[in-house]
C-alpha cells in the first residue's frame, strides 16, 4: 500500500470528502482556512458581550458575521491578487468564478450553526449553547491537527505532537476568555 493510499484510508470518508469540498483548485490551504475561521468565529464569541440580552437569531448573526467577512476579504483579496498576476482588470466571468471558489467556505458556518440548533433543541440556555460550541471549536483544532499530522505523513508521537499543538491552539483562545473578560471570571462569572 503506497503512502498516499495509507493516507487516504486512515482520514476516513467524511473528512476527504470536507477536504475536497473545501479544496481550492491549485492550493493547499483548506486546513489552513478551516483553523482560521474556527479560531475567527471562537474568538468573536469569547469577546462578546451582553450574551443575556440576545435573542437565537442574533447569535446567528454574530457567528455568520465574522465568516461573511472573511469571505468578502478573501474574494477581495483573490481577485487583487488574479488581477496584479495578469496585469489587467479582471472580466465579469473572472470575478463570479473566484466568487464561486471562495464561496465553499460559507460552509464554515454549518457546524458552529448545527451545535447552535441542536443545543437549543434540547433546551439548552444560549449562554450555554455558546459555551458548548466555543469548546467544540477548541476541539475540533486537534482533530484538524490530526488531519494535517497525517497529510504530512507523521506517525505515533509525532502525530500525537500534531494533535496535541491543535489543542493547545485551541487551549490558548479559551485562556484569552479569562484574560479578555477578567471582571467576570474573578468576580464569581463563568466561562
């Protein structure tokens, strides 16, 4: 078995198939973009405040918001970079594709979302329904460690390695709730 068949059997079918969805034709960014957006939308959700007075679509508001921008950002960005590369403005056709390519990260928004439903599915408070989809983003860090520990072709304590850094990642944008919202945290707050 060659070394990227042992690849693709150990990531599983789920994770190829987010990989390729995800996949930018001629770049090897997807799991650079996945981390990115995870710790973008922990972040914003850390750093809010005043989750007591928000209502549901609110909160969907606050999590697409940060994922829209950097969509914009990114189709800006794509289409500067296309059209200093070709030394001349970019066809209509030119823009609507990379729209089109960069498009596949609105999905980025599905699971903080799915975590959000569910949660208040089962009756969950919002406050809470935040919190879990927060430490499900710090985890999901050091699954894509792991993805990214195995495309590298890193095996046993190097791939644990990998896993590991993905966590702590994801450790160190839980700590900045504690150092960003201080007042809450000793005054008897959670997080």
């Amino acid at each position: 078995m060659s070394p990227s068949q042992r690849h693709g059997a150990a990531l599983g079918e789920r994770s190829r198939r987010l990989i390729r969805t995800l996949q930018v034709p001629g770049e090897s960014g997807t799991i650079e973009r996945v981390v990115y957006a995870t710790i973008t939308v922990m972040s914003v959700l850390i750093i809010y405040d005043g989750w007591e007075k928000v209502h549901l679509f609110d909160v969907v508001g606050i999590i697409l918001g940060p994922i829209l921008a950097m969509f914009i950002a990114h189709v800006f960005s794509a289409g500067l970079a296309r059209q200093a590369a070709q030394g001349r403005r970019l066809r209509w056709e030119e823009r609507v594709a990379t729209m089109r390519t960069e498009a596949r990260f609105l999905l980025l928004a599905g699971p903080p979302l799915a975590l959000l439903a569910i949660t208040q599915l089962a009756g969950v408070s919002l406050k809470w329904s935040i919190n879990i989809i927060v430490w499900a983003g710090a985890a999901s860090l050091g699954y894509w460690g792991y993805v990214g520990g195995r495309r590298a072709g890193l095996t046993r304590w190097r791939l644990l390695g990998a896993i590991a850094g993905g966590f702590t990642v994801g450790l160190v944008v839980l700590v900045l709730q504690v150092l960003l919202q201080p007042g809450k945290v000793l005054s008897g707050g959670e997080l």
